[in-house]
C-alpha cells in the first residue's frame, strides 16, 4: 500500500503563500506521478495539477496556472505545492495523491487543511 | 475542457437496497472512469477504474458499467459502511471529477 504523508494544517492571511508538503516512499518517487486535488469546505473535488517527481516535469490546471508551483526534495522523497497570492475562496483540504501518468489516483495522502482569513 | 454530471446529488436509501448513480460525460472517455468513495474527514478512496475493474479489497457488492459518455455505479445490496460521498473521475483528457453523489441513511 503506497503511503503519503503530508503537511500538518496552516491559517495564512490573504495575499500570502503556503506550501503543503506530501513525503513519500522512494518507490513511489521514483515510478509515479504525484497529483494535487483541493476540496473546499462541503464541496468537490477539483484537480489541480500533476508533478514527476524523478524528472521534475510538471503540469497545472489552467484555473491555478500562474499560482501553482510544483517542486520536489530528492534527498527526502518530498513532493511541495506553493499555492500564491492567497484569498479566502482557497480555503480548503489539500490532497496529494499518486498515479500511473494515464491513470485514476491509487492512493493519497491524509488531506492538509489551509485557511485564509483575516 | 471535459464535464463530468453526476445524478442524483443526494440518495436517500435503507440497508439493503440496490443503489446506482450515473455519470455522464461532456465527451466521450472511452472507459478511462474511475470512481472514488469518500466519507467525511477522510481523503478518496480509489474503487473502480476503467469504468468496471474493481479495485482489489473492494467488496463485489460494488460494481461500475459504462462506456463512452454514460457511466454508472451500482451497489448491489447497500451496508451501513456504504454511506458516504462517492465521485467519478475522467482521466481520458487531464482529470476531472464529477460534483458528488452522497449517498444518506433514509
């Protein structure tokens, strides 16, 4: 059973940045993709991106692009989102989850809760 | 950019009834569909892709069917561990889930 372990829960101000972090095995690192899915409060799913963690390749959803960025320490197996310029409507869970490049999401991680207010 | 519709948005049912949910997509996916179960606090849980394989663990009461842009979930005979959120997910162009079936105690 593939394991992610992400980021405890953080409250940021509007305009500000975070980064959740999602740590994985080093199998997992190295033969998936890692994707990034948010679900604001009593709502939906929306995906918002997917990274390569051995290659560093990565692609976002158009909604987010230009405030998603996707980056990876090899040395620890951690895959990073940074989600920018911050607003209340990004309140949400944030999940990382893996995959095949072509496939559903196998497994995820535990969710990390970012708040925005005030 | 493809659309996933679920229907119903809520399912009111009792244990041991037969239950299903469709989705529909805004083009046809082939069968790259998946459907995932969701209860509350908790992260999605992977039980069927490619429209009907099973995942392995999953109990055979589960069941998906569907091809093209007309999909469904069926659940044989539900059980209290049943009630939850459930969503489809296209992977045929990037992802996109559907809005989310919750299924409630009735």
């Amino acid at each position: 059973q593939v394991q992610l372990v992400q980021s405890g829960a953080e409250v940021k101000k509007p305009g500000a940045s975070v980064k959740v972090s999602c740590k994985a095995s080093e199998y997992t690192f190295s033969n998936f993709y890692i994707h990034w899915v948010r679900q604001a409060p009593g709502q939906g799913l929306a995906w918002m991106g997917i990274f390569h963690p051995s290659g560093g390749s990565t692609y976002n959803a158009q909604k987010f692009e230009g405030r998603v960025t996707m980056t990876r320490d090899t040395s620890t197996t951690t895959v990073y989102l940074e989600l920018s310029s911050l607003r209340s409507e990004d309140t949400a869970v944030y999940y990382c989850a893996v995959g095949a490049l072509l496939g559903p999401f196998d497994s995820w991680g535990q969710g990390t809760l970012v708040s925005v207010s005030s | 950019d493809i659309q996933m519709t679920q229907s119903p948005s809520t399912l009111s049912a009792s244990v041991g009834d037969r239950v299903t949910i469709t989705c529909r997509a805004s083009q046809s996916i082939s069968t790259w569909l998946a459907w995932y179960q969701q209860k509350p606090g908790k992260a999605p849980k992977l039980l069927i892709s490619k429209a009907s394989s099973l995942e392995s663990g999953v109990p055979s009461r589960f069941s998906g069917s569907g091809s093209g842009t007309e999909f469904t979930l069926t659940i044989s005979s539900l059980q209290p561990d049943d009630f939850a959120t459930y969503y489809c997910q296209q992977y045929n162009s990037y992802w996109t889930f559907g809005q989310g079936t919750k299924v409630e105690i009735k």
